[in-house]
C-alpha cells in the first residue's frame, strides 16, 4: 500500500486491520493479513495482526478458521502471546471444547507464556459452565501459588460452582474473602449468591443477601426477580417462607415510595 510516495507500515495495516475487526468486517481484515504477506520482509505481520484477526473470527463463531490461522502464525515464526491465547481459549470454552481448552492452557507455559488471572478465571468458568465443579475448585485453588490475584469475575464464578456444589456457607465466605482482598462483590457477585440461596430454598438468607446488595447500590436483575416471583407462587415453598418474601417486598416497595 503505497499512498502519496510513503510506504505503509506494520502499525499502519494494523490499525487497518484493527478497524475492520471492531467493525465486523474479518474478510477484509483478513484481506489485508493477505497483502502485509505479499509485501514481504518489509512489511511482516506481527503478532498484534493475527491477535487482532483471531479474536474477531472467535467473536463472529469461526473457530475452525481461528485455529487455522493461530497455526498458521506459528508456522510463519510469530509466537503468540496471553492475548492471542486468551482469545483462542475463551471461544474453546464456549463451544464445550474443555479439554482443547486445558490443553492450550499447557501448551502456552510450555511456550514460556504465563497464563493471566484472566486465562485462569476464563478456564474456571468454563468448567463451571460444563459442570466439572470438582476441577474448576481445583484451578482456583492453584491461583495463590501461582501468585495470581482473582479479579471480581474470577470470585463470582467461584460463588457460582460452591453455590451449584450446595456449599453456601463456603460460597458466602468468598465475599468475605472478597473485601479482605480489596475486591469488592458486583452486581452479578450478589445476584449469583442470592439466587444460590434462593434455589436451595433458604429464603432467609437469600433475603439477607439481597437487603446488603440492595444496601451497596446494586438490584436484583431479571433472573433474580424472576426467580423470586416463580417462589411466591410455587407449591413446593412453605407458606411461612412466602410470608416472609411477600413482607420483605412490602417493606422495600414501601421505602422506595418514601425515597
């Protein structure tokens, strides 16, 4: 690419690419990896090019064609770093490949490449979601040693697998590992605790952990609000219970009528 006398270069065609991935346009991203190979040694894509491209294809469901190209780079000499890696990870994970998944996570520390909290917290995730709850405690409990700090995301899909395990006490002293690290539960760390309760019928403390949510700014979202409602009309919860969900619901519809 050649524009008023003055020869393109790799940071040039990367924020090309760049563009046409965020918006949507992989062929023609791809188009361009094609040219910086035709320019030769001069113009060499590196790995901010494929990186880029990889995780628009992963973004847009093309796996195979991620993988393709993620060899491909490795083919032609550019070794592919944590972003690269996370990208090719978070879509395995998401297509139920677990095990490709866990397998790539060994193949980039024999690469010298150190998986991030958020490699780790991606991977716990994904074993959550196939419901391997046993090895996503496991990775988690590898992260100290690692000196790995977990992130808000990496505590709330942990309170997701103890709360799916039926281990409330322990989901609950997460948050309290949470605050003792600096790390404050979300929105979605407190919706995920409460459903957690809610679902192994403990109406207490479910609502004791929604009046702290509702206590720290944060809302039930619609799952949350959903599941509070198919209880209040259930057969299976006790009548004291819906006593006590329909009291707590009077007194906070009333408070915010006074607000």
């Amino acid at each position: 690419m050649v524009k008023d006398g003055v020869m393109s270069d790799v940071v040039t065609f990367n924020s090309l690419i760049n563009g046409y991935c965020k918006s949507k346009n992989v062929e023609k991203a791809l188009e361009m990896l094609h040219d910086m190979h035709l320019k030769g040694i001069h113009i060499t894509p590196n790995v901010i090019s494929y990186t880029c491209i990889i995780d628009a294809l992963c973004k847009d469901k093309r796996l195979q064609l991620a993988v393709q190209l993620f060899k491909d780079m490795q083919d032609r000499g550019v070794a592919p770093d944590v972003f690269t890696y996370n990208a090719l990870l978070d879509n395995l994970l998401r297509n139920g490949q677990i095990d490709e998944a866990i397998s790539l996570r060994k193949e980039m520390e024999n690469n010298g490449v150190a998986p991030s909290i958020v490699t780790y917290s991606t991977i716990i995730n994904g074993l959550c979601e196939a419901g391997r709850l046993v090895e996503a405690v496991d990775v988690f409990s590898t992260l100290v040693a690692k000196k790995l700090r977990p992130n808000v995301r990496t505590y709330t899909t942990m309170v997701k697998v103890l709360c799916r395990q039926g281990l409330l006490g322990d989901a609950t002293k997460i948050l309290k590992e949470m605050a003792d690290n600096g790390c404050s539960p979300d929105e979605r760390t407190y919706n995920t605790i409460v459903r957690g309760f809610l679902n192994a019928s403990d109406i207490a403390m479910a609502l004791d952990h929604l009046h702290t949510m509702r206590g720290q700014g944060f809302v039930a979202d619609s799952d949350t609000a959903s599941l509070f409602l198919s209880l209040l009309t259930s057969s299976n919860v006790s009548d004291t219970d819906k006593a006590l969900l329909q009291k707590y619901f009077l007194q906070n519809n009333g408070e915010e009528e006074n607000e």
